[in-house]
DNA sequence: TTGAAAGCGTTACCAC
DNA sequence: GTGGTAACGCTTTCAA
C-alpha cells in the first residue's frame, strides 16, 4: 500500500497538516522539521494523492488538449510544444481528439470532463459562433486557430495575411496562372475560408483576373487528400503556373503527382505551402511555406489558459502570431 | 457552483447512493427512479467529479503515455491510435515527452505521477533493464518497442526480423553495396541495435561481406539527421547501390541528400524505410518500407495495460506484431 | 511554527 | 430497490 500524508507524518513525528507545508512550500516551516519530513517522505516513497489534492482544492493540474486529428504531422509538432509548455508550468496534457465532429466540440466545451481538467485547449474546424449561447457558463478555455469566437480566449496566425504573401510570392516571377488546393466543400471550416481570401486579396493587388476554375476543392488536408484532387484537376484542366497548398502536408501529396505527371517543380509548377512542418526543407524540392511558431502559439494558449484559471470571468482575449515566408527549391 | 450528486438527490427525491447507482449502472434501478433521476442531472447539467471517483475508488479512468519525442509523424500515428483504443475503453490519455532521457523514463516508471493515472505506456529509447530493480513495486505499465524488459509487459514489433526482409527486398536487383542509415553512436538504443542486427544478418544469408564502413551512424532519426550523416558519408565514398534508413523520417532526408547529389532513386541508389508512415507513398519518389499497424500496436498495448490494472501481479506478457514489406518506386 | 478537526464529492458496505 | 453512514487523502480553517 501506497504512504499517505499520515504515515509520513507519524514517521517524522509531526501532524499532516505540517507534512502538507513542506510539500506545497507556501507556510515557512523550521529546517529540522523540513528535514525530517522530507527525510519521511523519502524513506516511505510518498507520492502525493492527486485526485485527493484534486478533490479539495478544486484544481487538478492537468490540462486538456483536444485536436481534430491527432495522426497529422502538424498535430504532433503542436502537441509537442504545448506538452512542453505545460510541463513548464507543472501542467500535465490530457489529449481528446473531436475527429472534425462540432458536436464533439462543443460537448468538450461545454460540459468538458469538467471537473478532471482545469481548462481546455481546443483547435476546433467547424465549431460556430451561434453554438455557443452567451449565457452557459464555459470552463477556462482557449481556441486555436482562426479567431472566430469572440467569448472566449483564441490563440491564431494571420491566415489572411499570410495566404495573401505566399499568393504574392508565387507571383514574383511573373507567373499569373495561380490555383490554391484545399478549398473545403463539406466543411464549413474557417482556416480554409481564410487561406482562400488572402489570395483573392492577393489576386485583386496584382490585377490577376479571379479564375474560380483554380481553386481546387480538398476536403481532407493531408497527401492522399492534396494527391487526389489535384489529379483529378490535372485530368481536364492545363497544370497551373504556381500552385498555393493550404497546407504542407497537402502540398506533399500534390509534390507526388506532379513528379508522377512528369511535371518539373519549379519549372513547370512553382509550389508553396502553409505551416512549414519540419520536413518541409527536406520535400523535394524543398517546400517554400509559411511558417510560424508553433511554441509561440503554445506559450500564449498556455498563459491565457492559466490566466483565466486565476481569474474566471476576466474579459476574452484574442493573441494574432506573426507567419514568416521561407522560400526554398519549390517555388525557385 | 457545478451540481453534486446530492443537488441531483435532492431535485429527484431520492438518495445520493441512488444518483450513482443511476450513472454507474451497476446495481438496478426502477425505470421510474431512473427517470427521475435522469432529468434531474439533465436539468442540473450535473458532471461527476472525476477527482472524488479517483480517490474514492482508486481509479482514475486516466493512462499515461510517455514517448521520447512527440514532434514526430510517427508519434503522431502512435498517439492517435492510442488515444482512439482508449477512448474506446472509456479512458482518457495524458501525455509525456521523455526526450530520450533514462532518468525521466526510470523516474516514469517508478514513481510515475502514481496517482493520477492507473497505468503508463511507455517507449523509452534508453532505458536498460538494470535500471528497474526486481524488488520494485511497479505501476501497471506496458513497454513499447524492442522487447528487453521481461519483468514488464511489451508490445513490439518484430524488427530483426523486418531489417532482414527489408535488406533482401534491396538486394533482389541485384544490388550488393548496401548501406544502412541510423546506426547509433552515443544513445543506447534497442531499436537500432535490432535492426542492424537483421541487416547483418540478411547480408550473411545472401553471402554479401560485411563492410562496417556501409553503416552510417545517425543518432537523430529525423530527415535533418539523416540528410547530414548520408550527405557526410557521400563526401567520402562512392554512393552505394541501395540504402536501408532505419525509420522512415531518416529516409525522407536520404531522398532529400540524394535528389541533390543528382543520384536518382531507385536508378542509381535504392532506398527504403521502416515504418511505412502515413505520407510515404507521397514521397519523391514513393518509399519502399517495412510496415506494422499501429492500431494493432495500441490495442495490444491498451489490453495488456488494463489486463494489468484489474490483476495486478500477473506475469508479465510479451506481444510482437507483424510486419509487411511495401514495395514502392524508391525501390524500383 | 505546529496540531486538531472538518470537509471536498463520490461510492462501498450494510441496513431496511 | 433504496437509504444512511463512513471513508478515500488531502488541505484549510481555527486554536494553541
């Protein structure tokens, strides 16, 4: 059987309430007392109850994390930096993933296993506005992504911004002929919504004509998903001049087939994507991407979380992270 | 203030022991109680206090999952099943990054956040079997990978046995000159010690000699690890005729290193991987691996853990799961 | 600076 | 089938 606080207090030969002293560190305690404690703590191999700790001061220390898909390569890099983060700040993650489900979403929002996590990390993709009523009461939570609910916390990169740089970059060439792939249809998903009005916007700037022909529809964002749309494109339309992924790992799969097609990258097809993962500089060619920090992002979700734990009910704040162009092989 | 089962008790006219009696569903119920009893939690949007659960019954519906790194695909794939296995069996994951250190993966083990969780999976890279002393009570804990803790239960897949089907396939073309990538220097690791083990041994079968100046050591099996060790190797030797990377990440630097020496896969050099990642088929050009199932992985592991839970004390178990060659272009 | 007692929300045990 | 009571391990009053 596991010691408890009693046993060790018995050991040492003082009340529990002294053993709790020690181990929190917030009451000053006499340095023979804390020595003999600490000496009883390590004799029995205490290890205090956390689901007890839990109980009575109503905090847990773990935090969940809840993704729409935990497989992708962008998740893991996230998950990393977040877990780390966390672990920082004495804060264990518990993972969800919502599987692209809004009323997984907004289940783990509302109701949450609210009383086993002290917040929540959410990256929701369809989760809308009206679902949540102003009126319920939310656990202290923080959304990634696009910044689309204004009652909570949101943590996001400049997706208009950025589509419209790398749509710009694309162009630098002289190239015109630009498609994007990853267009959602069945998805009311506001990442994608954005990518796409950063081009547009980026399209009106350069005086290029708007072609909806080039915006290639791919509900799913990863390399079957990019692979099998921009097959089909290739089938009965002429290859783009410059193709803008919504995403690297779109871009891998859309890499694949113009390689298949025989097509050269850059030369027939300059190609970018978004979120420059880590092995984006070693695609071939090397992806040119919009990158941004993905421990900046979890840095900030992390502390508007913890801030909001300390104090419930203190305004929704909204944290926009800068994106930066890498230009490599893929787009010359 | 979040209700309580006696909030639930009282608004339904019965007692608390009733109100758990209703959620836990183990002890009958009349269906008018039920009733009652339900619309009263409805009403209250009552959540049970999983912090009084775990300290009244001493489990959390909590697992542990500790892995050495999490920014990687191939944690990305693990951590997906896992988190799916277990959802299944109503248990929530949290997350540990070990970062490849024995201390944090010993310390894991033993004390482990104890409890918090009710078990621990956990793929440590370098711990040794020394390290976890018979006498020490353990968690219920599962190891993945190379199986070389018999006082705990393993999951693992069969890796001598893959780097040798693996080697063959390469030499099927008649290729001799072949290089391995991943060879580690200064970590003590299990998985590439097995695998060099099945190189080794495959190469004796087909009655190539053996040149330890064709195992490339590697010690970040990552595309930014194998790029640099194949691209320092190729300073110095002629290219070999094919080139077997102990995990899939090594090979996507390997293709990378390759494409720009202006050597082409499979015509000049070979290439295949371990692993079969989710985007190896979208490599330039689609990678040859040896694969397993992840999901297999992480439903053996999640039995095993909960076998473990409800019987603590049973003899440890050992599971190896399958693998498969996927032939691909990289391999011709 | 330390001790005693109460209570967090839940469920197991035992009565009815 | 249902209700009381006690206990899980910890920390927070309040006293000394």
């Amino acid at each position: 059987m596991r010691a408890t606080v009693k046993d060790v207090a018995r050991l040492a030969n003082v009340s529990p309430k002294t053993v709790s002293n020690v181990v929190n560190g917030t009451v000053p305690v006499s340095p023979a007392t804390r020595e003999r404690v600490e000496q009883a703590m390590a004799q029995l191999d205490y290890v205090p109850n956390f689901s007890a700790r839990g109980l009575r001061n109503g905090r847990t220390g773990l935090i969940a994390l809840a993704l729409p898909d935990l497989a992708t390569p962008f998740s893991a890099e996230l998950v990393h930096e977040i877990v780390e983060v966390a672990h920082g700040e004495r804060l264990a993650v518990q993972l969800e993933e919502t599987g692209n489900d809004p009323q997984r979403e907004l289940e783990l929002l509302t109701r949450a296993r609210a009383n086993l996590v002290d917040g929540l990390i959410l990256n929701p993709v369809a989760l809308d506005q009206s679902a949540v009523a102003p009126g319920m009461t939310l656990p202290p939570a923080v959304i990634l992504g696009e910044v689309q609910q204004d009652i909570v916390d949101g943590v996001g990169v400049d997706s208009v911004g950025g589509a419209r740089a790398i749509t710009r970059a694309l162009a630098e060439g002289g190239r015109r002929r630009i498609a994007i792939l990853g267009v959602m249809r069945h998805v009311d998903a506001a990442t994608a919504e954005t990518r796409t009005r950063g081009y547009r916007e980026a399209l009106a700037e350069l005086g290029i004509p708007w072609d909806p022909e080039l915006e290639i529809v791919c509900d799913e964002w990863q390399p079957a998903g990019g692979a099998a749309a921009l097959a089909g494109f290739l089938e009965t339309h002429e290859p783009p001049e410059a193709l803008f992924c919504f995403t690297d790992s779109l871009a891998y799969g859309a890499l694949s087939v113009l390689a298949a097609a025989g097509l050269s990258v850059p030369g027939d097809v300059a190609v970018a994507g978004f979120d420059d993962l880590a092995m984006s500089p070693y695609a071939v060619p090397a992806l040119t991407s919009v990158a941004f920090s993905r421990r900046h992002i979890a840095e900030e979700a992390v502390r508007l979380l913890l801030e909001q734990i300390d104090d419930r009910g203190r305004p929704p704040r909204q944290v926009v992270v800068p994106f930066e162009i890498r230009r490599r092989a893929s787009t010359g």
